[in-house]
C-alpha cells in the first residue's frame, strides 16, 4: 500500500473504493484511527504538495498510464482478453459503487427526522445547519443511483459489444455537483463536529450511522461514524477517475466506448487537478520565526532506539523543524492526538559521520533464525486465516487470529531494522532510529538537507507552540496505518509470492569514474529489505555488471535499485557492520505489476536516477512453478538425474559435485558471512552446471576461483533439481509424521528408522552433507549462520516432493508453502541438532522397530 494504507490499485485487483468494508461487516481493528477522514485531500507527490491524485501511484504520476501498460503481451492487447477485462473491471466497480450507495443512503437517513424537529420547540439541530452538513449528498445519492441502474443490467447480461462509455460519460459531466461538495466539504465537518459537542442526541446518531450490506453478504449492517462518511465523496472521484484509466486500457481503441471514456477521463482529471489547487493553502501548522507557515514535508514510522529500547515513532518533518511523536492511547470516540518525544530544530541539526558516532550506544541485534521464526509464524497463522474464511469461520476466530498476526508482525517491524539513521542536535544530544532501508534512510536525510539549504533560524518552541504542532500532526499526515500486512483490506493486491530473477546489466551517467555496485531492495512483510548486492566495478564510469539474482519475494510489490559508491577509506570504515558509509550515487524503484513479471520471458527496464542509467532484466517464477523438479531428459550429466543412477555411473558413494563444492566451501567459505543463504550470481552459477554437467576436466581450475557463493549456490541448485528429493518421495508424508510426534522416543525411533528405509546413495550423501553443515554452524560467530538458518535453507531443498507426488491442489502457494515448509525445515534441524549419525551405526542398529513405512 502507498503511504496512505490504501491500496496500490494494479489492474489485478479491481478493488475500487470499499475501503472501509470487510467481509465481517466490522471495521479494521481500531489499532490506528482511520484518520483520514479529517483530510479532504490526497497527497502522493514525492514533494509532498497537496495533490488529489489516483492513490496508490507512489510515483506521483496521478493516473497517467505507467509506461509498463503500453508493453503489454501481445495476447494482452488481443481484443477478446481485453473485453473480458473490461466486464471483470466492471464487475468490481459495480461491487464497490453499491457499498458507496449505500454509505450515502446511510448518510441521508437521519436528515428526514432531523428536518422534521427542526421546526419544533426542540430541534437538534436548526434548518442552517441540516443544510450545511447534508449538503448536495441527496444531488450525488441520485447521481449515482441512476448511473448504478443502468450500468448493473449491461454488466449482469454481459456480450461484448455491449456500450457503456455514455454513462461515464453523464456521470463526469456532472462533476459540478462534487466542486460544490468539497467547496462546501470543510465547513460540513467543523459543523457536524461542533453540533455533536454541543448536543448529545447528535453525537450519538452521528457516531453510529447504519450502513446497509452489500446484497450478497451475510452481515445486514455496519456502523460508521459520520466524519467517515461525509469523506467518501472526494475518495470516490479519485477511484472513477481510476476505473476510467482501467477501462480505457482494456477496451480496443477501434471500440466505440473508447473517445467517451477517454473525454470522461479528461474531464475527471481536469476536476482533479482543480480541487487541488483550492485546498493547497490549507496545508499548515504554526508559522516559523520569519512568520513564513510551517508546513509538514515528509512523515512515516521509524524505529528509535531509546533507553536501549526499541519503540515505534511517528516521525514528522516540517520546513524547519523535525518532530518525533507517538500516539497517545485514548479512549474509544475520543479524537486521537500525538505526544511529541522530542524535536530538533533543522538549524540545529547534525548528520554524525560515522567515526563521530563511536560513543552511540551498540545496536543489539536479534539473531537472523528468530526473525525467520517469527516470519514462518506469521505466514502460518495467514494460512490458518485463508482456512477459517474458506470454511466460512466464526469472525470472532478470525478476528482472534488477525490480532494474534498483527502482535508478531509489529514484533517483527520493531526487531528487524538495523541500519542506524543517526540525527544530532548541535546543542548536545543525540537520537538514533534503526531503518531496514538505506533507500528510506536516505530519502529522510535527503529531504532535511533540501530544507537546511534554506535559510533557517535556530528557535526553541514554547510550551503553547508545541502543542498546537503536535496537534496538527493528526491532521496533517500522509502515514495513516503502520506498515504491516495485516493493515491491509482483504481485497488489496497481496503482492507477489516466489521468485523474483533480476539480472542487472550495467549503469551509465557518472561524471567520473568510480568504484561501483548496485543493491536491490524488495518490501516483505509490508516493509522494504535488502536482498541482494553485485560485485564492485573498480574504477569506471561505465560498470557491466551482468549478474543475476534469484529473489524470494513474501507478499512485494515493489523493486528498488540502490547505486553506490565503494568507499575504501579506512578510517570511515565503523565497528558497527550495519553502518553503510558508502556514498549513494542514485537510487530508484519500480512497482512490480503481476500482468508484466509473470510472463516467462525476460522484461528488460532501466531506472533513471539522478542522471544515471540502470539497465536490468527480470522475470517472476511463482512459489507454485518454482516447487516443480523437472528431470533431465539427457542422462549423462548430474543436475536433473538420479542420484543412483550417478553414483553408479560415477562408482562413488557421494556424488562428486557434492563432494567438491563441500571441499571447496570447506576450504575458503566457512568464515563467509551469509555463506548459503546468500545468493551467487547466476551466471557463475550455470557456468558451474555446465562444467559438472560435461564431467570438464577443468571443473577444479574453475572452482578455485569461482566465487565462494556461487559454488554454495551450485550445490543447492543440485539439490534442488534432483528429479526426487534427497530424502525421496516415499518417505516424505513420514517425515512429516515423524517430526510431528511428541513423544521424544518415539520420535528418535520414528526419525532414525526413516533415515535407515532411505536408499545407500541418499543416505551416504544426506549423512555427508549433515557433517559438512554442522561444521558451517560451528563458525555462526563468524558467518552468522546458525544450524537453524541453514536448515531453512536446506529442508524445503532435500524434501520437498516432485510434482506428481504433491498434488498441486495450491490453492494459495504461499499458504500450504509455509506450512509444508515449516515442518520441512523443523526435519532437517532435528537431524542436525543430533549427535553424529554413523552409517554402519544406523545398519547395525535395526531396533526393535522394524516394520515398513
């Protein structure tokens, strides 16, 4: 979602408008107000002016078609797919306008009463103020009424040449009535707010208006308060003009919808872009000591360190000042504020260097296997969840398991970042918030230096003054929910789950020459995280890197592409290893629309970022694809063969690529930090598989100055394409019987009995690599892979079964995926974590449980 918490619109997810409707008919768990009811208007730009623009374009480019759209695949512009788009675009529109009926029906239900004790001895409210609060809601109720009437029957007796493109076309030219709505919108709220101060009997009707469910769902009524309401109009303009981009993409330009819809999507910009000017000025919080106003430039949630603690902070910076706030509890119904923590004025403040900040206190880091822990958590209770709504469950259940989720995913935001974001105050203190983007750290840093380059004037703020800041900063910010999935609508585009493979090619622009490496950034769990690095470029202006990547995405949405610049210079070089003092050159980033990555060639694409060009290529493998074992046609390599079948070949007890790259990670890769979790470059890593594969007798030339990942990287690859995992097909519903018994004995007799039904090339190689990755785990001080971080690396690797055996019934891969993962990496960790294992030990020892699987 954008900085809103709205959702990022993708044609895939025709989700227009129903914000504040669920299923259950509740609203979101009230962890943080839906507080953008107090704002009329919508703010994406990257400067942050004002602007009412199609949310969820972080852009800024409003509605104006993404590049990406007019590459579509060639079936994508094939008439007939799109046409059936247009119905499925239409269909969710139609959904979404009869929840914005309904909300204005409800809207419009009290106004009867309320008029007709207007004129008696006791009116709630006078005539005036029924006529400032309601108005023009009765003129759009209508409107939309009528356009709702004749476009549900064209939808529900669907046939392609059906027209529909006048009706849109009506219903912009009465956008008159929505100028005078939001002209009028200000002073609605400031009535209804002080009439329900003022009056009892108001304030309860208007915190609890009735709002009718959509037909087909089982709830009848929801209740939503009327400052929610009255902002459902200026939202709804933005999702029309939203749908009318959707639709014009997906109707053939020859169709005679196509000059109607492009004229009602030209007239609803133009209505845009208007209303935004006549808001601009009301943007402000206090003036600054020139008398200049102060107004709110960037805003987000950021992790501070305090005390030694971790806390999650509001942070808010004004055109002279940076405010760090947390929300108040309060009670229910109560209008929400901040508490300000601390502020710096931006004349005072300082961006530490690095060998500055050796008195900052150490970050305490948790451990990558308990981030990883609590991530498998996570995706567990998302299937339970996806269970509970398929089996039609109780909501009490789900709404249960939501706050569980939304409990380990804000652990999760609080305990993940470690990057440290350092800001000073010249007069004597220091902050330090802890970031698990650099690009976010440096879009903070970017934007308080753009304002010191100004003029600005050291102050201290009084008592009064501070207060009516903080009290603008409900009102004033962009930031409404904080970033975790569990804030998002259930209708919202999930992202994408699997493999995301990027090949970054090469950057030009630089003025002069450097040494050179890119990162790339994916968001996970609703914040964005590093993935992945190229190698540096020494000393040009034009780097080829050309390395491929393979990266997991949980639920992304976006790519960014970070340029940097190596820095050599030792005495920049801090203790702390978090601590990135390389120079950003440039960074930029793209959304990952599904329609454009799932396709099964390469989409080449370059960002440009402050002059400089980035080319790179990727394609999306989704977590359901990625879980198929293809075998080798040819049966005289080794990837894609049995295992028997090159052992035999080989007479050997292990196969000898595995051997080999043990040896050589044995021999120089112990101590890499990362080593198998990090990912080598996927050239180097073919290179490999084709050396193996042709039995070359220059494998072991090559493998002594391939990069250590990379050879890493090959022995997982061999794994992973094994026609049947390492511990078979026959044995896997045991394994998972097995590491599920909570008897310990009978769990050890269980385990070791399976491992025993395992053929002599499987086990001998499965013994052989246990050793090999227990050795890894000894160094975790030095390469900070635990036993259970390479167990997450490997389970899914040695056990997940081939096609025919898992009977592909995905519903959602991403679900049954974490399941089935979990318990495949909790096999592979209770092997690990046992004492050493002898092959003749095991043959010897048949037990007295010898009955087959």
């Amino acid at each position: 979602p954008d900085a809103h918490g709205y959702p990022s619109l993708t044609p895939a997810d025709f989700n227009y408008g129903a914000d504040e409707y669920d299923a259950e008919g509740n609203e979101e768990p009230k962890a943080l107000p839906e507080g953008s009811e107090t704002m009329p208007y919508i703010d994406e730009s990257p400067t942050m002016s004002p602007q009412l623009s199609a949310r969820g374009q972080e852009s800024g480019d409003g509605v104006s078609p993404t590049p990406t759209d007019g590459l579509g695949t060639g079936g994508e512009r094939d008439a007939g797919k799109g046409l059936e788009m247009r119905k499925l675009v239409l269909s969710g529109f139609l959904a979404s306008e009869e929840i914005y009926i309904n909300q204005l029906e409800a809207l419009l239900l009290p106004m009867k009463p309320l008029k007709a004790t207007a004129t008696t001895s006791q009116p709630v409210l006078t005539l005036q103020q029924i006529e400032t609060i309601f108005y023009k809601i009765q003129d759009i109720y209508e409107i939309h009424k009528e356009f709702y009437d004749s476009l549900c029957p064209k939808v529900q007796q669907w046939d392609s040449n059906v027209t529909m493109g006048h009706l849109f076309q009506k219903l912009a030219s009465q956008l008159g009535v929505y100028k005078a709505f939001v002209d009028n919108y200000k002073i609605a709220l400031e009535t209804a707010e002080k009439c329900s101060q003022s009056n009892y009997q108001f304030q309860k009707i208007s915190e609890e208006l009735k709002v009718k469910g959509p037909k087909d769902s089982k709830e009848s009524h929801t209740s939503v308060t009327m400052e929610a309401l009255l902002y459902k109009p200026i939202d709804r303009v933005t999702r029309s003009t939203l749908v009318l981009h959707d639709l014009l993409k997906h109707t053939p330009a020859d169709h005679p919808d196509y000059p109607l819809l492009q004229d009602a999507l030209r007239i609803s910009q133009n209505f845009l872009s208007s209303i935004n000017e006549d808001i601009d000025p009301r943007r402000t919080a206090v003036t600054t000591p020139k008398g200049e106003t102060r107004q709110l430039i960037k805003d987000g949630f950021l992790v501070e360190l305090s005390e030694g603690s971790r806390k999650l902070r509001h942070v808010f910076l004004f055109t002279d000042v940076l405010l760090c706030a947390k929300l108040k509890k309060t009670a229910v119904g109560k209008h929400q504020q901040y508490d300000c923590k601390w502020y710096v004025p931006l004349a005072d403040l300082v961006f530490p260097s690095p060998e500055e900040s050796e008195h900052c206190p150490q970050v305490h880091v948790i451990p990558d296997h308990e981030l990883e822990d609590m991530k498998m958590k996570i995706s567990a209770i998302k299937s339970e969840v996806q269970k509970e709504k398929a089996n039609k469950g109780q909501s009490r259940a789900i709404e249960r398991l939501k706050k569980k989720m939304f409990e380990n995913e804000f652990w999760l935001l609080l305990n993940s970042p470690a990057i440290p974001f350092r800001i000073h105050n010249r007069n004597g203190k220091s902050y330090l918030f802890l970031l698990s983007s650099d690009y976010e750290r440096s879009e903070w840093r970017e934007a308080i230096q753009r304002l010191q380059k100004k003029d600005l004037q050291a102050f201290v703020l009084s008592s009064v003054e501070l207060q009516v800041l903080t009290g603008s900063c409900f009102k004033l910010r962009t930031v409404h929910n904080i970033p975790v999935t569990s804030n998002k609508d259930d209708d919202e585009s999930p992202g994408l789950y699997g493999f995301l493979h990027v090949i970054v090619h090469s950057a030009k622009g630089f003025k002069q020459s450097a040494n050179l490496y890119c990162t790339l950034e994916v968001d996970s769990f609703g914040y964005f995280v590093s993935k992945a690095k190229t190698r540096v470029f020494r000393d040009t202006t034009e780097p080829q890197w050309n390395e491929e990547f393979e990266i997991e995405l949980e639920g992304s949405q976006s790519l960014r592409i970070l340029c940097y610049e190596k820095c050599y210079d030792k005495t920049k070089l801090n203790k702390d290893n978090n601590e990135i003092v390389d120079k950003i050159m440039g960074k930029g980033q793209i959304q990952l629309d599904p329609q454009v990555v799932q396709t099964k060639n390469w989409h080449m694409d370059v960002i440009e970022m402050n002059g400089i060009k980035v080319e790179f290529s990727m394609k999306f493998t989704s977590r359901d694809m990625s879980l198929k074992r293809t075998p080798s046609k040819k049966q005289t390599g080794v990837f894609g063969v049995k295992i028997s079948v090159v052992t035999k070949r080989e007479r050997s007890k292990v196969p000898y690529i595995v051997r080999q790259c043990i040896e050589e990670v044995e021999k120089r890769g112990i101590e890499e930090v990362g080593i198998y979790r990090i990912s080598g470059v996927a050239t180097d890593i073919q290179a490999l598989k084709a050396v193996f594969d042709a039995n070359n007798k220059d494998i072991l030339v090559m493998l002594s100055d391939m990069d250590i990942n990379a050879i890493a990287g090959t022995l997982k690859l061999y794994f992973r394409e094994l026609p049947e995992p390492l511990l078979t097909d026959r044995l896997y519903p045991a394994f998972m019987e097995g590491i599920a018994l909570s008897d310990p004995a009978a769990k050890e007799n269980c385990m070791m009995h399976l491992l025993r039904s395992l053929p002599d090339p499987n086990l001998i190689t499965f013994l052989f690599l246990l050793e090999h990755l227990k050795r890894v785990a000894e160094k975790e001080p030095i390469n900070k892979m635990s036993l259970h971080n390479l167990a997450t690396v490997f389970g899914p690797t040695l056990l997940r079964p081939s096609e025919g055996e898992s009977k592909v019934h995905l519903t959602l891969a991403s679900d049954i995926w974490s399941h089935d993962v979990m318990a495949q990496v909790q096999v592979l960790l209770y092997y690990l974590q046992h004492p050493p294992i002898s092959f003749t030990e095991l043959k010897r020892n048949t037990l007295y449980f010898s009955t087959d699987v």
